[in-house]
C-alpha cells in the first residue's frame, strides 16, 4: 500500500500507529489532513498521533505518572491514555453538576479555577481546547499550579494564524459574550451545540504560555509519514514547569 492522490486529499500510507500499535496502515478521505488521514483501526487522527508521538518522547515513563487530560474524547489518543496510565484522571466543563464532582467517568472543572490541589500532576494534557477559553491567561496560571515541578502542560492547538498575530474572536462581559468576529463552533464531545471559538492563534502562543505560566514552552513539529502524522496545523506544545537553578 502506498502514497497515491495525494493532490485531492483521498490517499492511504502503510504505517505503525503511535496510538494503537496497528500496522493496518492510514487512509484519508479528503482535506484537510488533520482530520481526515485516520488509522484504519483506532480511527486516530495526524494531530492525535503527534501528541501520543511527543508524549513518547520527553516522558517515556508515563504510564507510571499522573495525568490530568481536559475535555478528552472517547477514542484515539484519549481512550489510550485512559487504559495505559495508572493515575489518569478525567475532567470536562460541566456546569451540570457542581465543579469537582464526578460524573460518568469524569470530573468536572473549570480550567480558568480549578478545584485541584497545588502539584497534583506530572502531565496535564488539552487537545484543541485553548481556543474556546474566554480567559487563557487564568487557564494557564491554574495548570501551573497543579503541575509539579518538571512535569509539563502538553497541548494541541489549531494555530490557524501562521503568519500573523493571534486574534480574539470573543470575550465575555459579566455573564454576556461579546462577539468580535462571526461565532465559530467546534465539536465538543459533551454537548451537542458545540464550543464557541474564542481565540484564532498564531505562533506567539508560545510566548503566552511562557509569560502567563511560568511555563518554558516549546513548539514541537513531528513529520512522520510511517507514523501517520502528516498534516497541516499540527503542532503539539510542550510547556515545561522547570526547576529553578540552584547556584
């Protein structure tokens, strides 16, 4: 099985996935890549397998730590990290039940304040959430509080400015939303009416995280077509809550 048609976005790759192990190999049904070019056998997407990918690479141990992963779906890399890791904890935005309650397998919380202990966790892990919190900067602030010192905040952001500065799309006033540019949703795998977009960001994200944190932030880009991961808009971040120097 090899590259074909790659132009029209309709082509398959033999391959080892990151996620499940399987040589079955990646098809795509058309583009963009990132979420079409799935594992014929755990359906994983590009961006689910650079984040397995990268999570392989600077915490090889982390089966043996513990994870928080925000607003997880039920397959793919989520489903993965649930069955792998030893202390992997769940949470979702659930205004249903009060914030630190259980419910269905997860808890609920706020990423902007949330109900965890300071250093609660090696790894906390988003994919694709940033771009729906009204107030990134307190998000932020919260995960670097419930990291211990030299875990990391892994995250997958759609950085769809590539060559300009991210852009808010919409903000909240008191308990109202004001919307900048037309309202933009995604899926959200709790609630059918989806996640507003609130910010379109660009490569100075890296730069946010870092200052809001402190987190040393590092843009990672992994090519890897026998892995499966080729796509556009496909980086993972990976900011770090390092030790500070002792001399």
């Amino acid at each position: 099985m090899g590259l074909t048609d790659r132009s029209s976005g309709f082509f398959e790759h033999e391959g080892k996935c990151p996620v499940c192990d399987s040589t079955l190999g990646f098809r795509a049904h058309g583009l963009p890549l990132r979420n079409s070019f799935l594992c014929l056998n755990c359906s994983s997407s590009p961006r689910e397998r650079a984040i397995i990918e990268t999570i392989n690479i600077f915490y090889p141990n982390w089966r043996d730590l513990t994870i928080h992963e925000s607003s997880p779906g039920s397959m793919g890399s989520s489903k993965k990290l649930q069955a792998e890791c030893r202390n992997y904890i769940a949470s979702q935005y659930d205004t249903s039940i009060p914030f630190g309650t259980s419910k269905n397998g997860y808890v609920s919380q706020d990423l902007e304040n949330q109900t965890f202990e300071d250093e609660s966790f090696d790894i906390v892990i988003t994919q694709d959430v940033f771009e729906h919190i009204f107030r990134p900067d307190l998000a932020i602030k919260e995960i670097c509080r419930t990291l211990r010192v030299g875990g990391a905040h892994i995250c997958t952001v759609p950085m769809v400015m590539r060559e300009a500065p991210s852009l808010r799309r919409a903000e909240k006033i008191g308990d109202d939303v004001r919307y900048i540019y037309p309202a933009e949703y995604h899926k959200n795998p709790i609630d059918e009416t989806g996640s507003l977009v609130t910010v379109d960001w660009g490569f100075d994200i890296a730069g946010y995280f870092s200052c809001h944190g402190p987190l040393v932030t590092t843009i990672v880009h992994i090519d890897d077509l026998e892995k499966g991961i080729r796509a556009e808009i496909n980086e993972v971040l990976v900011c770090r809550k390092l030790p500070i120097p002792n001399i």
